[in-house]
C-alpha cells in the first residue's frame, strides 16, 4: 500500500468520487500544493485506485517533463493526443486526424513567415516565431505579454525582452501569409478551404477546439451528423465512452495553454456528447491561478484537493509502521520534512534492507529529475555538492555566465530547495542520494566535483 493510499485517503476519495460519478458534463478537479509535495505521484495513486478505463473513460496526459515543447502549441497537443493509443484502440489507428490537419496548416503558415521574416533582426525573428509557435499571435485577444516567452531559452536578456517583444509582434502584424483572405464569396471560400486557412490564421484555439470535439466525438461515441463532410473514424469500442484529461505541472504549461483551454477548449467540451473529467495539477488553487478560472469555469469546478506536507506525528507513525528503526525516525523526518513523495523514497529504502542501494540511489536520482532538462539535470548534479548556494560559491563550478541563470533557476525549484534553511541549499536528503549515487556513477569526477566545491583552503 502506498504513502498516498495509506494517508491520503480523504483526499483519493475526492478524486476517485469525482471520476466514478461526474456531476457535470465537464467536472474540474484541481491538485494543489507546494513543489515536492507529491501532486504526480499523487494522481498516478489516485487514478490506478479510481481505475478509469475500466468505468469507460479514454485517458489523455499532458505534462512539462519535456521542458524543450512546454512553449509550443502543437507539440504539447501531440503529447496529449498520441498517434497510437493503448488498447482496446487500435494500434495502427491514429484518432486525430482533423487535429493533424490544424497541425499541419499552422506549421505551413510557420514556413512562410519564417520566409518572410528573412531581413529582420535575430532577436526579432526568435521573439516572432516562439510568439507563432505557442499560437498568441493567431488570437486577437491574447495580451502583449513577455508571460508567454521562455526569456533563457530564446536567448533574449532581461533588458531588452520587452522591446523585442513589441518589435516582434508589430513586425507580424504586417506580414501577408498573417493576413486573411477576404477577397472571394463565403462559399467559394469554403469550398476552396480559405475559410479553414483564415480561421488557422485568426482563431488557432477556436479551429484547434472544434477539431479535437470532432476527433474525440468520433472516437468516444461515434461519427456525428455535423462532421459528414470531415475525415473521421470508428468509435475505439463499446466500452470507452467519455474522457479523463490530466494536465500536470501547469505552471510550465499555462502561458501557452491556459488560454485555449479556458476560452475555447472547455466550452466546447462543455458541448460535447460524451463527459470529460478534467484534473489540473498545479502549485496554486484554480481560483487563484488567474481571474479567467473563477470567471468562465467556476461551475465546471467538481473538487479541489489540496496537498500539504506531513506533520511530524503523521510521518513518524509511519516510519514506526515500516518497522524503521526509533533512533532513525527524527532524523528521517527532519530530512524529508514530511513531504510524501520523499518519504515514500525512504520507505522504499528500509524496505529493501539496502540489498539494491545502487538501483534505489538511481531511482531517486531519475525520479528527483524527470521534470528537468538535460541541462538542469546537469546543473542539479553540481549544486548538490555545494553545502550553500549562492552566486559565489556556484563561481567555484559554473563558468561565469552561468552563475546568475543557475542560481535563478534554483531559486524557482522549490521541489529540490530546503524551505527551512536561512540560506539557499539543496534538501538534505536529496543532496546525500545524489551525492551518494555520483559517487558509486563517475568516481573520479565525484573526487574532483567534491574539492572543487569546497573552495581554495579557508574560503
């Protein structure tokens, strides 16, 4: 029986209840709390007790663990939408097909842009095509906002991003494959798919909305009346019938997905002829995500599970109920500081008895990480060996201009980050995991990283 399954039972019950009975066509659970309190692992448990697919739902997941697409519209959507669906779909079927079809006309409308962006600045051009990509400036509503950029990422620095930004998206207001067709009658436009083009051009959220209601109308209950002139195919099966959407680590993915999930998504579902159970997984309530969740979808809001950390009596009962040792209980619980995934990790530990530390200190390490980029993975391995972390002790393993963005980027990971120290440090007992599992990894390199860290004698 798991750490969440074990304590958590109010809050799985909250869930599972949810899913096994949704009061409304489109029920929203969120799952908030802090980073490192365990949301994931928290809905994996909760879903593998609910069982979704054998009460007829089709799950669809969509996280940041892939911090290289979290700003690109279509790239997210193919996380969501997979071409290959596990069973009782059919392998070699892929059920969106008029989502692929949006796809494929946003990345040629990207293609003649990028042509037609061939004279303007370098900075510009990034700034243009990471606004394109995440879809904003195909939405006439969407805010000028530096919100929807990955500032490192594109290589912009933090003083001129909002004139770059301006200059961005002035520039593609004037370009012709951003312009719609007007010229010819509605329904010759129609019927040469100038309509779709400029709807691609004008309303991405609102053309890639009704494509996903098609496909999964399609998929979930069969071919509808309305899509007869539209590519469709055969229901999955008899028994998968309505759909379970997870959105996971929303921070990452808000700027380019809120928008279209809010204003054009869940209205649509809203419609749908099947029902859809949507669980949000995010640091803060839905309400206090932004004013557009209390605003348009407050009556679709069926349950917010809040996560905390465990309190001392509630953790070291358990350590007592695995049979850890009394002198090690305190100790433990200071280093975990009652966050569940990390004691489920101890736990896991004192049940193994030690016989696979190697393959537990690899687990931890995968684990700790799988929402990093290489290269944060590679920048956590190094801070891990610094007893503070501040600007000048990461001089002692960082080139210069990594120093401010490693320690930024630390700042802003709570799920590794002590919240107890006065300074900035890694948590205790993820530092020693790690360390630990470098040491038996790479040897020389951990002997080399260790005197590094420490400084010149007496720093």
């Amino acid at each position: 029986m798991s750490v969440m399954d074990t304590i958590h039972r109010s809050e799985v019950a909250q869930l599972t209840a949810v899913v096994a009975r949704p009061p409304t066509q489109v029920s929203i659970v969120g799952v908030s709390g802090p980073g490192g309190v365990g949301k994931s692992f928290f809905i994996d448990d909760a879903l593998a007790a609910a069982d979704p697919e054998a009460l007829g739902y089709l799950r669809l997941r969509v996280d940041g663990s892939n911090r290289s697409s979290v700003g690109d519209f279509f790239a997210l959507l193919d996380q969501l939408m997979p071409r290959s669906l596990e069973a009782p779909a059919r392998p070699e079927a892929d059920y969106f097909p008029q989502v692929r079809r949006v796809a494929a006309a946003h990345r040629a409308l990207l293609d003649e842009v990028a042509e037609e962006l061939g004279s303007a600045r370098d900075d510009v051009k990034k700034v243009a095509v990471a606004l394109l990509r995440a879809g904003h400036r195909l939405n006439e509503t969407v805010p000028r906002t530096r919100g929807y950029l990955d500032v490192r990422a594109i290589g912009l620095s933090e003083t001129n991003v909002s004139a770059t930004l301006d200059a961005a998206w002035d520039l593609l207001e004037t370009l012709a494959p951003l312009r719609q067709s007007t010229r010819l009658p509605g329904p010759l436009r129609d019927l040469l798919g100038v309509t779709f083009h400029n709807r691609v051009r004008g309303d991405l959220y609102g053309v890639t909305a009704d494509a996903m209601l098609t496909d999964l109308s399609a998929a979930l209950r069969g071919y509808r009346k309305d899509d007869w002139h539209r590519i469709t195919h055969d229901p999955i099966g008899p028994h998968t019938n309505d759909l379970l959407l997870v959105v996971d680590d929303f921070e990452a993915l808000a700027p380019t997905l809120e928008e279209f999930l809010v204003g054009a998504l869940i209205p649509r579902l809203a419609r749908a002829p099947f029902k859809t159970v949507l669980v949000i997984a995010g640091r803060d309530d839905l309400d206090a995500m932004s004013p557009s969740w209390a605003q348009h979808c407050q009556r679709y809001v069926a349950a917010q599970v809040r996560l905390a950390p465990f309190d001392r009596a509630t953790a070291l009962a358990m350590l007592e109920r695995a049979e850890v040792p009394p002198e090690r209980r305190e100790a433990l619980f200071e280093a975990t500081q009652g966050f569940p995934y990390l004691l489920s990790l101890v736990l896991d530990e004192a049940g193994r008895e030690g016989a696979d530390s190697a393959l537990f200190l690899k687990k931890f390490h995968d684990r700790t990480t799988r929402w990093m980029t290489p290269t944060e993975q590679g920048w956590f391995v190094r801070v891990c060996y610094l007893d503070v972390v501040n600007e000048d002790t990461l001089a002692r393993l960082f080139p210069e201009e990594l120093v401010a963005p490693v320690q930024d980027w630390f700042e802003r990971e709570p799920s590794i980050r002590d919240p107890a120290a006065e300074a900035f440090r890694v948590r205790p007992l993820i530092r020693d995991k790690v360390l630990r599992y470098q040491a038996l990894r790479s040897p020389q390199k951990h002997r080399e990283l260790v005197a590094k860290a420490a400084g010149p004698a007496g720093a």
